[in-house]
C-alpha cells in the first residue's frame, strides 16, 4: 500500500485496504488505512474506519487514537463527544483510559474546573487520583493546592510526580529530597502494573511481560 501512496495513487491503495478489510476485518490493515487517510489530512473518514473498534478490548481499539487525531487537528470538543459515545460496559471495564482521557480533553478545552471537580470525585484510593488531580490544578493555575494534594498523596507515583512538580516550579533544592528511593520506584512500578493488569488483561501484553 505505501508503495501505491508514494505513487500518488491513494485512491487505488484506499480501495484495497478497504476491499481487504471488508474480506477479512483484520486490525492491522484497518490501522493502515487509519494512516493513509490521516497522512491525506480526512481525519473524519480517518476515524469512521476507526470506528467498528472502539469497543474492542484489545491492542486492535483504535479509540485512543481517533482522539488523538481529532486533538491534534484542533477539535477536542469532537474527541470529547466521540469518548462519551463509549458503552457503559466499556467505560466499566476501562475505568483509568477512559476517565484519564475525558479530564484530559476538558482541560485541553479549558474547562479546569469541571475536570477537576471530577477528579476530586474520584475516590481517594483509586490507582494516582491525587497525581490526576494535581496535574488538573497546576494546569489551571493553582499550584499551591496542587503541591497540597501531592504532599499528602499516598499514590504509587505521587513521590515522583511531586520531584517533577517542584521542578517545573524552580524548586531544585526540595525536587531534590523529595527523589524517591530505587525500593520506592520498583513498589510504585509494581503497583501501577497490577492497577493495570486489574482494569485491562492485555495489560500484561503491553507490559511486555
């Protein structure tokens, strides 16, 4: 296919991706064909190729990245809309992609305070709320309640998400003692990695476990 797209024949790559994918509905020639109408800038057929995945539960869902095309072509309200489509089941069986993805899109159209008040609603245990949450307020300019909440988070990766912070503040010297230990890391590592594995199977496969 790249071959006829380097021709300057996207048409006649586009119908035998499309006759293939009629034939055989396999992922990885969907994801191609993803690619070619994107690289082509028809991020809306782009998408609708997407489409019949979006309730996969494997690496073959291309929800994620019909996102992120229609983020980086300027319509986060779109991709917003386009989240909020998913199915009950899916949202349950998916709770941290799809609520990570959702805060991320209301803030990316300026809408702070409403992703952080669904932050704040999740429950405190759940896997880095508070890292969420605090990323939230720093973005909205709200940095002292943003380093409150990391100060006093127990998340696997609150530590290292309160080095980065202090960082990005200018604070060096406190980024500093802040560094957690390598036993700190490889407990948040595991963590994280059974969170994941919890919420998604094929987590483990992405793992590279």
């Amino acid at each position: 296919m790249k071959v006829l797209d380097d021709a300057g024949r996207e048409e006649e790559a586009e119908t035998v991706l499309r006759e293939i994918i009629e034939a055989t509905d396999h992922s990885g020639h969907r994801s191609t064909l993803v690619r070619l109408l994107a690289r082509h800038g028809r991020i809306d057929d782009a998408v609708e190729v997407g489409r019949p995945t979006f309730e996969y539960y494997d690496c073959g869902n291309h929800l994620d990245w019909a996102i992120d095309l229609l983020v980086e072509d300027g319509r986060p309200e779109q991709a917003l809309a386009l989240l909020d489509e998913c199915s009950s089941e899916y949202v349950i069986e998916h709770p941290h992609s799809v609520r990570s993805s959702r805060l991320t899109l209301l803030a990316n159209l300026g809408r702070y305070q409403e992703a952080i008040t669904e932050a704040a609603a999740v429950p405190a245990e759940e896997y880095n709320r508070d890292v969420m949450l605090a990323s939230l307020l720093e973005e909205a300019g709200r940095a002292d309640e943003a380093l409150a909440v990391l100060r006093t988070s127990a998340a696997p990766d609150g530590r290292r998400a309160l080095t980065e912070f202090l960082i990005r503040q200018g604070r060096p010297t406190e980024a500093i003692a802040s560094l957690p230990s390598i036993s700190a890391q490889h407990e948040a590592w595991e963590a994280r990695r059974r969170t994941e594995l919890e919420a998604d199977p094929w987590a483990d496969n992405q793992l590279g476990t």
